[in-house]
C-alpha cells in the first residue's frame, strides 16, 4: 500500500514538470489518501509493517519499519500536504513566476523525502532521505529568486541543514562503529552517539541554540511553503527527537539540561516574536515556541519515567505529542493566511497594514481563530495540548519528590509567563494588522483575492475547532504510542475523561456566549459614530497604537533579554523638517555568538589565504618544501 | 462593588451612593441604545458576550461551600485560569479594533498584566496542589484547613490570602493598580479600553467586572474556610469575609493613590513573588521546619 502512494508521488513528479498544477494537486491529494490508509492502519489495527530493502554493492540490506510514532506524523503529513497544496496551487495562480515546473517538482521531492525518512531504519538511506528533504526544500524555497533576501536567507538555511546533518553524521558513525551495522531499528543508542543525533535533529527542530535558520528561511519561503515547512518539516526533527529519547536511557541531570534547552527555546522564540513587527517572521519565531513546549512536554515525559510518576510520563507525552498535532493545524492555517495578506496588499511590515478586517472580513475571521489557537485559548486546539503539558507539569508537585517539585515550579512559571505572552504577541499581531484603520495606501485598496485561497485556511480552521471542543479525538492518535513510549495507557484514559468533562463546558460556554449575544442583539439599537477622540477632532490612522507601543510595558521589563539597536535622527533647527527613528531587534545569538563564531573562523581561512598568492614559483617552493619534509619523515618512520 | 463606594465615600466623610447603585448602572444601559465607532469590526460586536460567558463559565468553576462548583473535575484550575484569560484577551482585540490611541493605552497596559498574574495563578494552585495532592480547584481548597496552632499553616495562608488579593486587585482594575474614577483617559486601563463600548455591551462590560471580583473574593474565603463546618456557618463566614474584602479593597483605594503606571508592571510582580513564598514555606514544613 506505501508503495502505490509512492508510485503515485511519483507520477506527480511527472506532471510537475508538465506544468500541470492542477493534476500535481489531485495526484498529491490521492497519494496522501493512499499513504494514510496505510498508517491508519498501523494506528488502530495494530501491528508495525517490517520489511528489508536490498542494496546495491557492499551496503547490504536496509530495514524498514513502520510503527505508531511514524504512521503518527505520516498521517499528519498526509493531512498538511494535501492541504498546503489546494492552497499552493491557488497562490501559484495568484503569484506566476518563471520555474514553477522546478518548484513542484522540488515540493514532490520533499513531499517523498519526507514521507520516506519516517520509516527508513538503516543510517545510509536515512542520510540520503534528509539530504534530500533539505536540498529540495532548499530548491523550493528559491521560487522568489530575484529578491537578494530569499537567496542569502535560503543560503542561510542551506549552511545550518548541512551542520545539523554532519552531526547526524558523526552520531550515526558511531553506532556504526558499536554495533557493525547500518540498520539501527531496535538498537539503544548511547553514549556520545545519542546527543550527537539529538543535536543533528535539533537544528532541523529548531531548538536553542540551533534555531537561527527559521526566522530567516520561512519568511522568504512562498507561502504555501513556508506553512508546510513550518508545520509539517519541523516535525521530522521532532521525530527523530522522539525516536532517539525512546530509544536510549537518560538521567536525571541530562533530562534537566533538556528541560532547560526547552525552556529557553520557548522563551526566547516567544519575546522574539512579541518584538518582531513582520508578519511572518513573527510566525517563523513563533514556531519555535511552540517546538519549545513540544520539549517540555518531551521532557517531563523523561522526567516522569525516570522518577516512575506514569501519570507525569503519560500526560507530558501525550502533551507533546498533542501539541504536535495542532500544531502542525494552526501554523500552516495562519502562515496561509499572511499569504492572502502579502497577495492583497504587497507587504507584511506590520506597521504598513491595519484595517484589513473590512477588507478582507474572511481572512480576517480566519485570522482570529488562529491567533486563538495560538495563543491556547479555550475552544481552541492549542489550549488541549498546553492543559496537557500543564497537567503533567503540576502532577510532579508532591511531597515526596522534592526534586522534581522545584523543576515542575520553575517550568510551571515560565511555561505560564510564555503562554501568556503567546496571548500578547498573537492579539498584537492580530489587531495592528486588522483593526483599527489603515496605515498605508496599499492596504487601503487591499481587498479579498480569489475564494480558492480560502478553502485551506477553513479546512485547518474546522480542524483546529473540532479537536479543540473535542479533546479527545487527538488522543485517538496518541494512544497507540503508549507502548513505544513505554507509558501507562490508564493515565492517557483519565486524561481523555478529564477532556470529555472539558468538552461539556466549552460546548456550554459557546451556547452560552451564543445566547447572550442573541439577547444583547434583540435588546439595544445600534447606530454608528466616530470614536472618542478626547476631544480631538480628526484622529488619523497614524495616531493608533502601533505594534512596537503595544508591548512597551513589556519591552521596558524584557530589555536585558532583547538585544535592541534603535537608529534616530534628532531634531534640528526651529523649523525641524525630518525625524526618522528606526529600531531592530536583533537575536543574540544571530548577531553575537554565529557571527563571532563565523569571524573565528574566516580568521582562520584568512591564513591559508596568505598560502594562496597566484605566483607559479611559490607554490613550486611549496611542493618542494613538501617534498623534503615527507622525504625526512618517511626516512626517519623507517629507521 | 457597592461597597467599595461606599466604604471610599465614607473614608472620605461623605454619605456615598447606594449599596446597589451598580445594579442601577447596569439596568440604566441595559435600556439605552449603542453607538458603535466606524473602525469598528466584528470582534467589536461580540467581544463583550463572549467576555461575559467566559467570566460566567469560570464562575461556575468556582466551588461553593462545602458542596463542589457545578462543575469540577481534575484539573479544573488550568481552564478556570484560561477562561479569565480569554474574556481578557477578547476585549482587549475589540479595544484595539476601534483603533483610537486612548484604547490601544489601555489595552496594551491591561494585556501585560496577564503575563504576570497567569503564573501567579499558576503557582499559588501549585502550592495547594503541593500540600493537598493532584485534584479539582474545589477539592484543593475545601480541603486547606488553617490551623492556627501551627505557625507555618498560618504563615501561608497569609501568603497565599495576600497573592489572591492582589489579583483580586489588579483584575478588579482597582487602585493602586488602575483608578476606574479619574477623569482623564491617559491615567486609567481597564475603563479606557472599553471607552467606545456603550449601551448593552457596556453593562455586560460591568456586570463582568464585577463578577471577577466577586470570584477572586470567593475563592480567598473558601481558602480560608476551614474543612467540615455546617452549612450555615460557611455562609456565614463567606459573607463575612467577602465583606471584609470589599472594606478593605475601599479602604485601599481611600489610603493610597494609584502607582506610576510605568511601575505598575513591576508591583504585578508581587503575587508571583508571595506565591513563591508561599509555596517555599510549603517545601520548608514538609521538610521539618527550620
């Protein structure tokens, strides 16, 4: 059954370079049905498929192996393909540029490559897979390759991907060298070999202090592929995560470091977000946050059976697996929709839109929901995942384990401060886009484009409302990992009972917000006027609060840890004519640590450039110096 | 909220409005019509019944008495927590959406509160949750028995009564966090946000204002009274704290002036802070005391 789903990618890679969008979508979206028939299966019926693939030459035979965790995210990738497709063939239409036949046949490639990495078992295969997965989405990210941003910021992309895959590299050579085998299903990992292949999957991930290629890859990346990357790619280094922590023992001290790399990653990606004012970047930085909890969940899951509290194990786990799923919903949903705003009004500079929710009431709406799902608010998918998390967070507060007492304290905080400030960055984004007035004249004439680009965004919205009113339908997915992840299933069931009682009160609170406003409506009249001013008579699009004053307060608290650089021009003169200030936000480990880090080593280069001066008779000079040099030691070695 | 009045006017040598003069308020604007500004969206429009459900739902989740709340199960905290978040969140979007400078103050200063109080909230649970095992907000405080021989006992109930206070305050939009009386826009935060909203929207506006108060209120006096009384008595001692607190929150507001309003974020600070302390005492007596 895999097989014909690849057969038909495959064909799909034909009418690509047909040009044939339209097909390439109906044959992505069959061949996502077909691969998910084969995972549903694996899900509910139970069973893992095992097969063994024969290699050419000396490599031998290659295992492959689908279990619950891969037929997990195979079928959230078989979800986010077909629907980040409908909506790239629409954005494609709407946005025409040379090479589309290049780009599709790229995002097939990367939709097989994905597709193919999460049951692969044997080291070789799997580097191909990932090398694939990186250069076609490399590849694919060039669609906009006239702009001088997408290709440093792609080149960017490509340089990280190669550094995480060397590490994979390095850890994968070693369990080699351990256990004199390529295929690596059912071996423990240990030693340096499983934080090797855990830093390798952390670049991809995004996680501290790897992370620096998302903020710059997403944003350039064309929408619909930026949604997928986001949602969907990420994932496959949350996979390999997954796979190497339940695959190898940890202690305590070596959970606590990855509770902390989480941590950070949660906090940094989320005040980064808060302070970018472009609309996708802050999306690209919010993901980021969102692997962070993903983490924490992982990392409670740890923690729990280390300290044997399966209720901890089992509710971090599931947590994590949860906020995988909606995850992989609710970005694609809103980097789609920042796509119907870049067609609509050229621009995301935050401070150049406003206004659009009369312009563009649907996306507008759609927006909303996704800024409630992403900054977990009841109703809403997100809030399922983080209770989740949060749940296993308090279920370590007991008296006699004092340790992961503290732990669950500090998390608890910060989890709580980073969602919290979820809430801020989403409802700043939302609200210096699409309300008040407008900020420019694009966004002024801005209006709803075709209603083919909508159809994604609600698909991913109706999901996103169903699993959120609906808790436990997620779990239908989770609980087939118990056994992989080594958890009690019990403690999933209370947690899917505890989200039927959830449910009974988000359904009562929409009917009951339903009636009070159908009430409110039948009582009042409403008539329309202009804002209160304070008693100034024309208020201007220009005097609203923009995004930068709308976090402020915060900004004032969070200023050790954003690194600021504001640019102004001082006033002059009686009669001052001009006045500009400009303020950046910059990453510190962007600007601080790579950048150092690249300067160390251009030094180094530099030296060998010396070496290299173009004269015929130095490098003459060299090769006899070399000569002599291997002439005296082959000479002494003998001796 | 009547009382609160009262208790300033009477501070400051008045006779006051009446105790239900903001039941008055609110059927005043529930009979008058609603002006809705230009910029307005459709958030606007909803944003003010959706708000007041959340507040409803999360009342509901509050336990009463010795019998539980009409809901409860375990866990119940975390979406009690995120219901007030909600109903916050969503006026904030609709102050925004009308786009005038004086809101997007208002929201903006009100939006950076929650990023304090959630975890405030979030450990002071924690700490019930340390001492009274993994259960429903009304298990956790019917179960909190203050035992006054104890010094430590008594030591965080303090901390704790202290950390709901000041939550009490700062979303009952209160001094010395907010004044709700000024009378120039660029001082206030929760009554400059809805400044557009009139009518209907206003009085749920109200109504949902204080109903917050009144959970915080309800939940100090759960916490601090004690397990297996009759039901008569814990009514008693219900209303006689909630009484308390009104006073006091009154008495507060006649004492002290509003701090700067750049500061406010830091003072925010101190329910995280006692919460803290609360919960360290708590770790402290479970390892023998000092």
């Amino acid at each position: 059954m895999i097989g014909i789903g690849y057969i038909i990618f495959i064909i799909a890679i034909l009418s690509a370079l047909a040009r044939k969008a339209g097909l390439f979508t109906i044959l992505v979206g069959l061949a996502s049905v077909v691969l998910a028939g084969a995972y549903a299966k694996v899900l509910w019926l139970g069973g893992s498929g095992v097969w063994s693939l024969e290699l050419p030459g000396l490599m031998g035979s290659a295992d492959i192996v689908l279990d619950p965790l891969s037929a997990l995210l195979g079928v959230i990738f078989a979800v986010g393909f077909p629907i980040g497709m409908i909506y790239g063939y629409y954005y494609l239409k709407e946005h025409p540029q040379l090479g589309v036949a290049s780009h599709l046949f790229f995002l097939a490639l990367m939709m097989i490559s994905m597709h193919s990495i999460l049951i692969i078992r044997n080291s070789l295969l799997f580097m191909v897979g990932w090398e694939l997965m990186s250069l076609s989405s490399f590849f694919a990210i060039l669609y906009d390759r006239d702009s001088q941003e997408t290709v440093s910021s792609a080149i960017y992309y490509l340089i990280m991907m190669h550094i995480g895959a060397a590490f994979l590299l390095l850890g994968f050579g070693l369990i080699y060298r351990q256990s004199g085998n390529f295929n690596y299903s059912g071996i423990e990992f240990q030693g340096a070999a499983k934080w090797l292949l855990l830093i390798g999957f952390a670049f991809k991930a995004g996680f501290f202090p790897f992370y620096s290629w998302l903020p710059k890859a997403h944003p350039v990346a064309p929408s619909h592929l930026s949604g997928m990357m986001s949602g969907l790619m990420i994932k496959t280094g949350v996979f390999g995560i997954v796979y190497v922590l339940a695959n190898s023992s940890w202690t305590m001290v070596e959970v606590l470091v990855l509770t902390g790399v989480s941590l950070i990653t949660a906090f940094n990606g989320i005040i980064h977000a808060l302070a970018e004012s472009h609309l996708k970047r802050s999306l690209a930085w919010s993901s980021i946050e969102n692997i962070g909890i993903i983490g924490i969940g992982l990392s409670f899951w740890q923690l729990g059976l280390i300290s044997s509290n399966s209720t901890m194990a089992a509710l971090g786990f599931s947590g994590a697996m949860l906020h995988l799923i909606n995850h992989s919903l609710f970005k694609p949903m809103l980097f789609y929709l920042s796509g119907n705003v870049l067609l609509a009004t050229h621009s995301l500079d935050l401070n150049t839109l406003g206004g659009l929710d009369k312009r563009m009431p649907r996306t507008a709406a759609l927006f909303f929901l996704g800024t409630m799902a992403i900054s977990a608010m009841p109703v809403m998918n997100g809030f399922i995942s983080e209770f989740a998390i949060f749940l296993s967070v308090l279920s370590g507060f007991n008296a006699s384990d004092i340790g992961s007492t503290i732990t669950g304290i500090v998390v608890g905080a910060i989890f709580a401060f980073v969602s919290a400030l979820a809430l801020i960055a989403f409802s700043k984004a939302y609200s210096v886009a699409f309300s008040g007035s407008t900020r420019s004249s694009s966004a002024d004439h801005a209006s709803e484009r075709r209603t083919g680009l909508l159809i994604s965004p609600i698909l991913l919205a109706c999901l996103c409302l169903g699993l959120g009113i609906f808790g436990r339908a997620g779990l239908y997915l989770v609980y087939p990992l118990t056994g992989l992840a080594g958890i009690d299933p019990n403690a999933i069931l209370s947690l899917g009972h505890t989200l039927d009682q959830l449910s009974v009160i988000l359904l009562i609170f929409i009917t009951f917000a339903t009636v009070v406003y159908l009430l409110k409506r039948r009582l009042g009249k409403v008539s329309k006027g202009p804002a209160w001013g304070c008693g100034y008579h024309r208020p201007d699009a220009k005097m609203q609060y923009t995004g930068t004053a709308f976090i402020d307060p915060l900004a004032y608290f969070l200023k050790p840890l954003m690194h600021k650089s504001s640019d102004k021009s001082v006033l002059t003169g009686y009669f001052p004519q001009e006045l500009s200030y400009e303020e950046e936000v910059h990453d510190y480990l962007d600007s601080g640590i790579f950048a150092w880090l690249t300067k160390g080593l251009r030094w180094i280069l530099d030296l060998f450039d010396r070496i290299h001066n173009g004269k015929i008779n130095s490098y003459i000079t060299y090769l006899l110096g070399a000569l002599i040099i291997l002439l005296i030691w082959v000479l002494g070695v003998s001796k | 909220m009547g009382l609160i009045a009262k208790t300033k006017a009477i501070w400051a040598g008045r006779k006051g409005p009446s105790l239900l003069q903001p039941w008055y308020n609110v059927a005043k604007l529930l009979r008058k019509s609603e002006v809705h500004s230009h910029t307005a969206g459709f958030i606007f429009r909803v944003a003010p019944s959706l708000a007041l459900a959340a507040t409803l739902m999360a009342a509901m989740l509050v336990p009463f008495g010795a019998s539980s709340a009409v809901f409860s199960f375990r866990g119940d905290f975390l979406i009690f927590m995120y219901l007030l978040a909600l109903s916050k969140g969503i006026m904030v979007l609709a102050a925004m959406e009308v786009g005038s400078s004086f809101e997007g103050m208002g929201a903006s200063r009100e939006i950076s509160f929650t990023a304090f109080l959630e975890p405030a909230f979030f450990l002071t649970i924690g700490s019930m949750v340390y001492a009274g095992g993994f259960e429903s907000m009304g298990d956790l405080f019917l179960r909190h028995t203050v035992v006054l021989s104890n010094h430590w006992s008594v030591i965080i109930a303090v901390m704790t009564s202290i950390a709901l206070f000041i939550m009490l305050l700062v979303e009952g939009a209160r001094v010395p966090f907010d004044d709700p009386a000024t009378h120039l826009e660029l001082t206030m935060i929760h009554e400059v946000m809805v400044l557009d909203t009139s009518g209907v929207n206003l009085a749920m506006v109200h109504y949902g204002a204080a109903l917050k108060m009144q959970i915080f209120a309800s939940l100090i006096s759960y916490f601090l009274i004690p397990e297996g009384h009759s039901p008569l008595a814990i009514t008693a001692i219900y209303l006689l704290v909630t009484t308390t607190l009104a006073i006091l929150v009154g008495w507060v507001e006649s004492l002290m002036p509003r701090y700067r309003m750049n500061r406010n974020l830091e003072l925010v600070v101190i329910p995280l802070s006692v919460s803290l302390l609360a919960l360290a005492a708590l770790i402290v007596r479970n390892l023998g005391g000092i």
